[in-house]
C-alpha cells in the first residue's frame, strides 16, 4: 500500500486541533477523532479496492526478437472488478536491454519503466513498449509490477505477477519479412535489380503458351493441347541452382563496434539476408564461421529448413579474442570439395600483415569459386577522414585515418585484379548492397 498525496493531505490536517489547542483549549481532542474518521476512510477505501486477483495481467512480445531493432512488447492488464482501474505497470526487463517508447494510446508515459493507462469494469488495457536488445542469446523477462489507484484515491495497491518468459535475440530479422514482400510484389527497389530468367533448353518447367513454328516437335504438351484445342508448348528453365557459402570471420577484427553493433552483428545480418535471397531464388545454401579455428559448418542445402539450421547456429555467434586463422578455414573449406560455389567472405582488412595472407587464400579460391569479399565501412575512419580540420589535433587524425583507408583501399583493389569482387559499404546499407550484387550475378550468368 503506497499513499498518495491526498492520504498524505488529510494525515496533516489531523494535527490542526493539536495546533490549535494552544490558543483554544480543549481543541487538541480533534485531533484523535479526526484521525479515527481517516482511519475508517481509510478502511473503507481498502475494502471498495479490488484485490490483486481482480487484474488479470500478462505480457505478449516474439519468441524471436531483433537484435539492434525496435522489438515491440505489450502488456495487457484486463480489469475484472466492478469499477474503473488507473493503472501503473513496470516491466522487468533484462538488465541488458535498452527499453523506451512506452505509450498507452493516450499521450502516456514515454518510459518503458513506467507505463500509464486505464481500464474500464471489464475491460482490457494494453500499454505498449518497445525494447532495442544490444546482444544477441538468450535472456529472460522477469515480473510485471502492476499498481493501482484505490476507490477513493488515497493510496496505490502494488502486486508483481509472475509473468516471467524466455526470449532468444537473434540478429535481425525484420529486413527478412521486408525483402520478402518485396519480392512477392515483383519490386525489390533496395535492390535495384531483377533476377533475369533463361529460357531454353532447360530442365525446369517455367510455363505454357501457344506454340510456335519455331518450337522443338517434343516440347508440345499433348494433354494442354487436348484441353484448349490449340497447339500448346512447354517452356522451360535453364538450371540455375548453385550453391552459396557464407562465410563469417568471427575473430578479434569483427568484434570492433560500427553503428552500435559490432561489426560481427553487421555481418550477420547481412549474411542471413543473403541466404534468405538466395533460398528464395532456389540456390543452395552453405555456412562456415571461423576465428582461430572453424566454430560451425553447414553443407549445402535449399529450403526454409536450411535458412532456420543457419539460422539457430548463428544467434548465439559472438567474436572471439583471437586473431583469425584464414588458411585453416579455407584448408576446411577445399577438404569440403564443394563444386563451383559463390563464396561470400564478411571479415575486416584493417591489419596489413593478416590482410596480405588473406589475399593469397581468397585469389587461390577465386582459380575456382566466384570469390566475394565483403567488409564493413569503419565510421570511426571515415568521419576524420572526410571532417575539415579546425586545430592540429584534428588535422593529426584526419592524416592518420586518410592513411589507413589508403591501405584499406590497396589492399581491396588487389584483391579486385586477382578477380575477387570486394564490396566496402556502411553498415546500414550492407545488407542491401550484398543482395544486390548477388541478383546482379545470377542476371548475368556469372553465377
């Protein structure tokens, strides 16, 4: 029971007779019938006030949340007493998670810690939060505290019910449902590009029409010819199901924060993207993540139960403190004998000594693979690199990180003669960048 200011009121007006009692004798009795008549008042409130048992309260949010994502949580308070109900409910949040934009529909508290609303005799109240988990793994919710303002208003009754729930924090998932109805209304704009379709001598049956003097006598199809009453012609597809590795440096260079994220998360989410790209576009899809030694493989496989298998293996990936073992991961890689592949490598170049070792492995599996190499633009480079100097200070950083994106550069522009195809991209345009290159080689052939 938690008073409110009105209690509090009504507490220091019983000691007016007391103060009083000193020019008007005999006054000073007021105060203990006054504090009688606060005590029944009192009384009588607790008893008109629901108990805790009157509020039903439980709290809806995914099983899956986003990493670095706004993830929305409500908590729903139904009212089963007789009488209006102000409410107040905190959440207890894992203590990693970022909460913030509580509302009630109203104009509410703009604090995921305390939210504000009502509930009518019967009604429902859902106040609404949203939580930016910072790390990927798995956390867990704990009670929700619900206060409630007395019948007469002169106190707050608090109640925690357990309503404590395990929720796994994956990387980010929302670009996924976005890109797929994109590609359900034939746009893509992120993208900038359409897969192109080969029609021909293929295996894959594409479609019917109408055939043409031009058309092989064994590709008319004799049942829908029957049925329309006119020549008809299948047409076919050409193959093009390949298969697609994703390829994740996990070592210390990826722990490194872009964004807000480390430059690991940014690779993730990039990577999922691209493998739910090209699962929908029927190839098939592989992962490999390394550091000092090959952390998890998975061959090659189509279909949504592949993209949750990588999926399940990646949520709970974090960097490692070691320096990353290239040779053994592309060794582990050649023991796999993998036919031609696309091989999509999400590492960083910022050392020069590792960076050249690399680029002997990734030109080598070029002779064999379509080599893509892709790296996260570092912010913490680019915005002294490109920030008029004001003293000597600034102009001291901007030499040093102009040099090391100079190195950067070298280093990916030889891996672009070697054949390589590098893409260097901020972390918010990553992941469409990436698709986008990847639907630019199937239209071309290239892959």
């Amino acid at each position: 029971m938690i008073p409110t200011p009105r209690l509090l009121a009504l507490a220091l007006a019983t000691a007016a007779p007391l103060a009083l009692g000193e020019w008007l004798p005999g006054l000073e009795w007021g105060t203990p019938i006054l504090l009688g008549l606060v005590g029944a008042v009192l009384a009588l409130d607790a008893r008109l006030t629901p108990r805790p048992d009157r509020f039903g309260v439980r709290r809806e949010l995914a099983d899956r949340l986003s990493l670095g994502a706004e993830n929305g949580v409500e908590i729903v308070v139904r009212n089963l007493g007789s009488r209006l109900a102000r409410l107040r409910v905190r959440d207890e949040l894992p203590s990693a998670f970022d909460g913030s934009g509580g509302f009630d529909g109203k104009g509410g508290s703009p604090r995921a810690s305390i939210l504000e609303g009502m509930a009518r005799p019967g009604g429902v109240a859902r106040l609404g939060y949203t939580v930016t988990p910072p790390l990927r793994g798995d956390f867990r919710f704990g009670r929700v505290v619900l206060r409630y303002r007395s019948a007469l208003g002169l106190f707050w009754r608090q109640h925690a019910y357990p309503c404590e729930a395990s929720v796994k924090v994956y990387p980010n998932l929302r670009d996924l449902s976005r890109y797929d109805l994109l590609v359900r209304r034939g746009l893509l704009v992120d993208a900038g590009t359409r897969a192109a379709r080969r029609f021909g001598s293929g295996t894959e049956f594409e479609r019917l029409r109408e055939y043409v003097p031009d058309d092989e006598f064994r590709r008319i199809n004799w049942k829908a010819t029957a049925r329309r009453g006119v020549p008809i012609s299948a047409e076919f597809e050409t193959e093009r199901s390949q298969n697609v590795v994703v390829v994740l440096d996990a070592g210390r260079l990826m722990a490194q924060v872009a964004d807000g994220l480390t430059k690991l998360d940014h690779a993730l989410n990039a990577g999922l993207m691209l493998a739910y790209a090209a699962g929908l576009r029927g190839d098939r899809v592989a992962l490999l993540a390394y550091a000092d030694r090959v952390v998890t493989f998975l061959p090659p496989r189509r279909g949504r139960r592949a993209f949750l298998q990588i999926l399940d293996q990646l949520y709970r990936l974090e960097p490692r403190s070691t320096e990353s073992d290239h040779a053994r991961a592309f060794s582990y890689l050649a023991g796999r004998s993998l036919r031609r592949s696309l091989l999509v490598l999400f590492t960083d170049v910022a050392d020069p000594e590792p960076s050249r070792a690399l680029l002997a492995h990734l030109a080598r599996a070029a002779e064999h693979h379509l080599v893509a190499l892709v790296t996260v633009a570092d912010p913490a480079l680019l915005g002294p690199a490109n920030r008029e100097p004001r003293d000597s200070q600034q102009l001291y950083e901007k030499a040093v990180a102009q040099r090391l994106l100079d190195e950067r550069r070298q280093i990916l522009d030889q891996l672009a003669h070697r054949g390589v195809i590098t893409l260097d991209h901020p972390a918010d345009r990553l992941s469409a960048r990436v698709v986008a290159t990847y639907l630019e080689l199937k239209a071309r052939g290239r892959l």
